[in-house]
C-alpha cells in the first residue's frame, strides 16, 4: 500500500464533505435571509402603512380641534390609541413571524449536524484548516 496517495484520499474525502456540508449550510443560510428579508418588508409595508394612516388622522384631527367638543375630542384620543395599538400588534406579528422563520433556520441546520456529527466535525475541521490557511497567507 502506497502511503504517500492515503492522506490525498483522506483530504478529498474531508474536502468533499465540506463542499457538501457547506451547501447545505448555505442554503440553511438562504432560506433564514430570505425569511428575514421578506420579513422585512412584511414589517416596512405594514410601519409605512400604519404611520401613513396616523399621520392623516392627526393631521385631520389637528385641523378639527379648535371647533371640537370634550366629548368629540375623547373619542378622538380613543381611536387615535387604539390605532396605535393595532400597530403595535401588526409588528407584533411579523416579528414572530421572522423568529418562527429563523427558528425553522436554525432547526434545518442543527438536524443536518444531527444526523451526521461525524462528517459535520470532518466539515468544521476542513473549513478550519482552510480559512487558518487563508488567513496564515496574509
């Protein structure tokens, strides 16, 4: 047996579960980025819409306070906070959206770790060696 090709054999074994290990990383990865992003835009659309439809309700209640009664004004106090409190449950919301997303991320990844502890160490290793590698270059 031929010793020098052993540790070649065993170095593209290590390097070909960390290109596999790291795809799957990566799109564990993604799917978090992408949940995260659309998330995003979930909580910017429902804040831009929300603040837009207080800002008009102040402003029109601005433009009317001077010719309103106490009673018309608590009822303009009334729905003016629970408009607020709409906001803060649509945010609510879309916030635990994100965190079931990120969660469901993280799950992916730590099952895949599960499932193969000894070539996810063999990947972690392989990744080691080759960003100590890198950053030894510099």
């Amino acid at each position: 047996m031929d010793t020098s090709t052993f540790p070649n054999k065993t170095a593209a074994t290590t390097a070909g579960a960390a290109t596999e290990m790291a795809g799957y990383i990566g799109t564990s990865a993604a799917h978090v980025l992408d949940a995260t992003k659309d998330a995003g835009k979930q909580i910017g659309a429902v804040a831009k819409d929300e603040m837009a439809a207080l800002r008009e309700e102040l402003d029109s209640l601005t433009s009317r306070v001077s010719s309103m009664s106490d009673l018309e004004l608590m009822a303009a106090k009334e729905k003016l906070l629970a408009k607020m409190e709409s906001t803060k449950v649509a945010a609510r919301s879309v916030a635990a959206d994100v965190t079931q997303h990120f969660n469901h991320g993280v799950d992916v990844t730590t099952g895949y770790v599960k499932e193969r502890p000894l070539k996810s160490m063999a990947v972690a290793g392989g990744v080691g060696i080759l960003l100590g590698m890198l950053i030894s270059r510099r």
